[in-house]
C-alpha cells in the first residue's frame, strides 16, 4: 500500500486538565481516501483528540497540520472552515425540527439579496445530499419521526453538507442495527472515493479490521503506535492498548471474604441485560468490567429499584428482595453511587453537611424535627473519615472540586450503614490524589465487612481492586473470573465480543 | 459582613427602606409607624399566597390556580355564612380551608400520578374553580349586609393595636419558616427542585415532594379565600382576578429561582412586602394607578435580571479552584 501525504496531521500535541493530562506528546495522521482507526481503551484520550481536531479544545502544545500547512483551530467554525467534522456517539441533533433545519442549522443557506433563509434551495440539497448516502428521507419530515439509524443518516448528511474533506467517525455503530451498520460502511466507502479522510473510533475489532486502512493507538493520553491494518493481528492490538510500563499500585488489601450477601438470579431486562447471575460476599470487590452501553448501569440501577419490568430474582442474606424504588433499596441496605455524579450523586445547592443526611433525613431527626446539630455530627464524623477537603461542612458541594464532591457521595452512602455498596465508575473524572483516595476508602470498607460491587471501565482499576470480575458484553454476562486469573487480554478480549 | 451585603435579602431589605425614604420625601405621614403597619397589614394576603407559592416554586412547579382557590373558597364560606349565620366561625373557616386544600391535592395530584406539567395543570384549574364559583353563585354577589357581624369583623380584631390579618400573617411566616428549615419534608422540597435527579437517586420521591407543595398552597390559599372576602365584605366570580401573577411576582422579587430549589421565607416577604409598598404609595404620592402596573412590572422585570446575574456563576471551574486553594 503506497502512501500518500497526510491530509491532516497532528504532531506532539498535548492537552492538560486540571489534575489529569489527557494528552501527552501524541501524534497521528489521516491520508486522503483512506480510513485511520483510532483505537484506546475508555479514557485513552480519543475524545479530547477529537474535541482538539474539532476545534472544541485548543492543545497546550503541538502543531497541526492541513495539506502541509500548520492551522490553528480556535473554534469549531475554523474547523468546519477547513472541513473537519465530526459525527459523535451520540449525535446532537433537534427532534422538533425538520430533516433540513437539522442539517443546515448555523449554516443555513440564503438568497444572495435580502438575505433571507433560502428554504427551497436548502430542501434540494438536503435531498441531494441524502440520496447521496443512498438515505432515502424526505427533507421535511421532523426528526423525532425518525428511527435511530436514520437520524445517524442525517447526522452524516449534515457532516457532508459542509463539504467534509475529514470525516471523524465517534463509535458511529454503537446505535445502529445490523442492516444499518452495512449501509454506514457503504457511505464510508463513498467518502473514502471522494478522497475524504476518514478518522474511525470503535471499540469493536471486526469493524476495524473490515473498513480501516490504518490503525494507531493510545494508552493513557499517549500515542502507542500506528501503521498497516493488514499487518497487525487482533491480538497485537489488544496488547498495545493495555499492556502498561509502569503499573500502578492499587492499595488491595487482603480480606477474607465471608458468606454471600446479595445473590442475583437470572436477572432480565426486556431490552437492557438477559439472565445475569452473581453471588456478592461479605468482604469482597466484585468489579464489572464492559464497554460503554454493555448494560453494566442499568443492571446496577435495576438491583436499585430504578428500572422496573425485569424479571428474575435477587436476594439479600437469602431474603427474596423485591425493590421498586431507591428508597426502598436504601432501607433494605443496597446503595447506589451513581456515575453522573454532578446531576445524580448530589445536590449541588445544598451545603455538605444536609447532603450527606439527606437520605435518612427521619432516621437522623427522631423528633421529626430537622437538627443542625444532629445532622452535622452525622456528617462530621463520614466526611472527616473520607477525608472531605472543605474548610467547613456548611461548604456547598458546588464549591468542591468533582474528587471532593464524590466523596461526600460515598460518606452520605456510608452514613446509612448499607450492606451493599454499588460504585458506578467511581473513579470516573477526578484528579489522581482522590482517586486514590477512593480506592483506599474501597479496601476499608471491606475489610469492615460491606460487600462492593465496582462498576469500572477503567481495566487497571478493575483489576487492581477487584477479587472478582464479571465481564459484560451486549448486555450478557459473558465471563467470570477470579483474582488468580486475571488477564487484561482475556478480559478486554471478552468485552469486545471476541473469544466466543 | 461582605456576606451579609451582598445577601440578598439584605439587599432587598435596603431597596425597600431607600423607597420609604424617598417616599416620605413627597410625603411623610407614609412612614408613622401606624401607617408602616397597616401598609403590612394589607399586604398579609399577599404574603401568605406568596410563601405557598414558594414552595411549589421551590419544587419546580408553578400554581397559577391559588386566586382562583381564594375565589372558589371565598365564595362558599360567603355562601355558608349567608345561609347559616348561627355556624360558628371556626367551622366556616375550617370548611374553606378544607376545601381549599382538597383543590391543591387536585393539582397536586395531577402533577403527581399524572406527570402532567404544573403550568398546564394550574391553567386548567385555574379556570375551573373560578368557573364553579359562577356555577355555585349564578354570577351573584353576596354582600356585607349578607354576612355576619362576626364573620367580618374577626380578622379586624386588634391585640396590642395589630389586626387579625396581620398576626395570622406572622403565624403564617413562622410556620413556613420551622417547616422549610426544620422539617425533613421542607428539606426534600429543596432537594427535589435543586435536582430532581440526584433528589430521585437519593431516595426522595419528587413527585410526592410537589403534591405536598401543592397541597399546602391550596390549604393556605383556602384560609386566604376568608380572609379575602372578610376584608373586602363582599364575594362575586372575579374575586382576586389575576392575583396570581402578583403572588408569582412577589415570589420572584423575593429571590426565590423560578427553575426550583432556591429561596428563603424571608426574601419571599421581603418581595411581597415591596410589592405592597408600591401598591400603597403610589396612590399616596400622587402616581396614577394605571403606573402601577407598569412600575409593578419593571421591577419584576428587573428583579428577575438581578437575579440571573446573581445565579450566573462565571468562570465556575477555574474560580472555584482559586478560592479553594486560599481557603
């Protein structure tokens, strides 16, 4: 395979956010008419690259570069200016609005004299452009008229309206059917014809293997290697995406694991997770380990009485439970850290010392009557053990960084006494001092006898913390492994659907 | 102290004695104390529908329905009275405020098992209840000499020189006040509308939260309907027409975020109390009525500017570190 001159290049680009560098010296290049696969585990800096190639993010340093001359993208117009855009998991489009209006919202076409909205020429060259894709929409239908796979459809009509030359294709099969994702690799196929450079990002091996020329992949916000997809095996890859250098410590301690505490049987959910099965002990870390939509939270949600309609069923020290709402859970003892910590974990109006006893509000006020002085102690004696840093408990949770803030989540769990404690991705956005912190809190917390479920899709965390994994894939439980026989190839293996 | 300026009650407070000041420059028998105290005496009604108002707010919701409820209410304890003038007055109020509660339920009970939008809902109620007053009246007015002496004359009562109106008020605020900081359901109400999701997540039933918003706002709007009629002497179909929109406003004046989740009991009174000073001096000074709806408007208006900027937390993730790390 002859290789022509990038059409977009990246050259040491690095990006830092508060805590954490999410880009570190990575490199990667895009040739006219052919298909680059981006390829990382979760948090390996594929979306940041993406936000800084949209213009979205500006690098901290590093050049790029557009047929040869060094850009520099200050907004997402610079990008669109050049012809770079990006289709994304989960498109944002407007469901009130018609097929048209979605494609050439903030770019609408209009007549040359008064400047009003052209909507005759804007329809034609929605139809122009859908027929193009072989989309077969009517312009004028609204969009919440449409099934998911024809949304995708006009959020690549709308990509190709702005006479794409980079196309960034965001794990654009993650939502589609069988059928669907046939027809998006005939539309890649036309963009490569059209000598469009195509970045495509998946977790998904037989995709990238089917429409990808090139690969590179990240590790860590670090560029790991590139090259020929033809030369490079399936296993090759996974080794490069999580075989690590420095291994970090995990503070695992050694508990010993007691009689089964939650025991799930054949739990189902008509759309989200089929016939789950697990025993949780005293004592032990179950990690759940999947990608992103593997069905792993709306499993935790449903042992939380979020979801409804699932059958099956789920037992707490051998009594039937049958929960149908979060307060019902709590007052079993199952407590769920949700991942969405700012829109679900807290309430950010409120001072630290009332979040924390919120969910037992009556238990802490026997009167009936609300006490500060009850409250706080409560509070003081959790957040000083999860080692919460606010100058005082009246501090807001808005005031505190996300780390901060996730603690005051696990200590308003911890203040209930659970049996059970759910952390969904717990460790999820917060700077390495807290993250830490957290899975140091983990290891305590066994060892007083809760039993953890850990939902992670960071694979260190999962493994460094776990005694047990359960793999998920497409909503099914496809592996069980214990500590003994962990391996990231094996795990990473399982949860991209290979190996069976 | 920086706090307390830049509170905004404090703030509110000080705009409303600025107003008095320049009030008593045109004319100063505004501020005698006995004055002072009847403007607030006036404004009690006022003040009560705006704490029940704020706690639906509070949750998220809106009840454009509480002056119909003091309408529909007013007119059947007008109409009890009339015909049964022996009925002890208590049992006549405790009919209004019954009955007022049970509307609240109604829409609190839309909203609740329904998910129905409270503005879609109130709307709708809004103009049924004061449709029934119509029915149950055939557009008849029931006036003073209809009603008894006692039924009139009660909340005119004065203890230390204070009217009923008044002290019930003050009951009212004190109630409100223990029940939003004292009680668990007061806290779930704050909870709920801050964000409905984490409150969901944490255990508190939302929906439940806003049927007791509303059902409180209807208990209260019920007493309101007596006090209503009592002061006015007299019930018929467009009793407190629009007065809604005042009690929303004096909500909004006083701080108390329309998007739920924030607001005091003080900063509610304080708004209600400067929309009643507006309502009583311009008269005095010698401004048109027809200005009064149109300064009553720039201030809500203007209010509810002062308030978006005070939300609006600019530069939230980089400030916030930067306080920290002095703190």
């Amino acid at each position: 395979m002859h290789q022509p001159t990038p059409l977009l290049e990246l050259r040491g680009i690095s990006k830092t956010f508060p805590g954490v560098k999410a880009l570190d010296n990575v490199q990667l290049s895009l040739y006219p008419g052919r298909v680059t696969a981006l390829i990382g585990e979760n948090g390996a800096g594929k979306s940041t690259l993406v936000k800084t190639m949209t213009g979205i993010y500006q690098a901290d340093a590093g050049d790029i570069l557009f047929d040869g001359c060094r850009v520099h993208l200050s907004s997402p117009e610079d990008a669109r200016a050049l012809g770079v855009t990006a289709i994304h998991q989960e498109t944002v489009l407007f469901d009130e609005l018609s097929v048209t209006e979605n494609i050439f919202a903030g770019h609408y076409l209009k007549k040359p004299k008064t400047g009003a909205l052209d909507w005759k020429r804007m329809h034609e060259r929605a139809r122009e452009i859908l027929l193009d894709i072989e989309a077969p929409i009517d312009p004028k239908t609204r969009l919440k008229q449409l099934s998911i796979g024809q949304r995708h459809m006009v959020a690549i009509a709308r990509a190709l309206s702005f006479d794409a030359r980079v196309v960034i294709l965001d794990e654009p099969t993650a939502a589609l059917s069988h059928h669907e994702i046939e027809e998006l690799y005939e539309i890649v196929e036309r963009l490569k014809a059209q000598g469009c450079a195509i970045m495509f990002i998946s977790h998904k091996f037989d995709e990238i293997f089917r429409i990808a020329d090139y690969f590179t992949v990240f590790r860590d916000g670090q560029y790991i290697g590139q090259g020929g997809i033809e030369e490079v095996s399936e296993e090759e890859l996974v080794r490069m995406m999580v075989g690590r250098t420095v291994d970090q410590v995990f503070p695992k301690s050694e508990v010993d694991v007691g009689a089964v505490v939650l025991s799930v049987k054949n739990l189902s959910h008509p759309t989200e997770f089929d016939n789950i099965s697990f025993d949780l002990r005293r004592g032990e870390i179950l990690g759940f380990y999947g990608l992103v939509g593997a069905g792993r939270t709306e499993l935790m949600q449903a042992l939380f009485g979020v979801s409804k309609q699932i059958t099956g069923e789920v037992r707490l020290k051998g009594k039937l439970l049958k929960v149908s709402s979060p307060a019902e859970a709590i007052s079993e003892g199952i407590v769920y850290v949700p991942e969405e910590r700012q829109a679900q974990g807290t309430i950010l109006e409120l001072p630290i010392f009332q979040n924390i006893g919120l969910p037992q509000l009556s238990t802490i006020n026997s009167s009936g009557i609300l006490s500060t002085k009850a409250e706080y102690e409560v509070a003081d004696r959790y957040a000083t053990r999860l080692r919460v840093k606010a100058p005082t408990w009246h501090e807001k949770v808005e005031n505190l960084s996300g780390g901060n803030q996730q603690k005051v989540v696990i200590a308003k769990w911890l203040a209930t006494k659970p049996e059970v404690i759910i952390l969904d991705e717990p460790t999820k956005g917060i700077d390495i001092g807290s993250k830490a912190a957290v899975h140091e809190f983990m290891s305590e917390l066994v060892q007083e006898g809760l039993a953890v479920i850990m939902v992670s899709s960071e694979l260190p965390e999962v493994m460094g913390m776990s005694d047990r994994i359960v793999v998920m894939h497409e909503g099914l439980s496809v592996a069980e492994l214990n500590r003994a026989d962990f391996s990231a190839e094996a795990i990473v293996s399982a949860a991209t659907g290979g190996g069976h | 102290m920086a706090n307390l300026l830049k509170n905004r009650e404090t703030q509110l407070a000080a705009v409303i004695v600025l107003m008095l000041v320049l009030i008593a420059f045109v004319n100063p028998d505004f501020i005698a104390p006995s004055n002072l105290l009847s403007v607030y005496t006036e404004s009690s009604i006022l003040i009560i529908l705006a704490l029940a108002q704020m706690l639906v707010v509070l949750t998220r919701c809106i009840d454009l329905s509480v002056a119909a409820n003091v309408a529909l209410t007013g007119m059947v304890v007008a109409m009890i009275n009339s015909q049964y003038p022996e009925l002890t007055l208590p049992l006549v109020i405790a009919a209004g405020v019954v009955l007022g509660t049970l509307l609240g339920m109604i829409n609190g009970l839309m909203v609740w098992k329904l998910g129905i939008p409270a503005i879609v809902v109130t709307l709708g109620t809004m103009s049924i209840y004061r449709g029934i007053v119509f029915l149950i009246s055939n557009g008849e007015w029931v006036n003073s000499h209809e009603m008894s002496l006692a039924f009139i004359n009660t909340p005119r009562t004065e203890i230390f020189g204070v009217q009923g109106f008044a002290i019930i008020s003050l009951l009212i605020i004190a109630a409100i006040y223990i029940f939003t900081e004292k009680r668990p359901l007061g806290r779930e109400m704050y909870a709920a509308g801050n964000s409905p999701t984490a409150a969901f997540y944490t255990g508190i039933d939302v929906g439940r939260t806003q049927f007791w918003a509303f059902t409180i706002s209807g208990m209260l709007s019920g007493l309101c309907g007596y006090l209503w009629i009592s002061r006015y002497a007299v019930a018929y179909v467009d009793v407190a027409l629009g007065f809604e929109l005042q009690v929303v406003a004096a909500c909004v004046i006083g701080g108390v975020s329309i998007m739920g989740g924030i607001g005091t009991v003080l900063g509610c009174v304080l708004g209600a109390l400067f929309l009643g000073v507006i309502n009583n001096a311009l008269p005095v000074i010698g401004i048109s009525p027809f200005w009064q709806m149109a300064i009553s408007g720039s201030v809500i208006v203007i209010a509810v500017i002062a308030n978006s900027r005070a939300e609006r937390k600019v530069g939230r993730i980089i400030l916030r570190k930067a306080t920290l790390a002095r703190g």
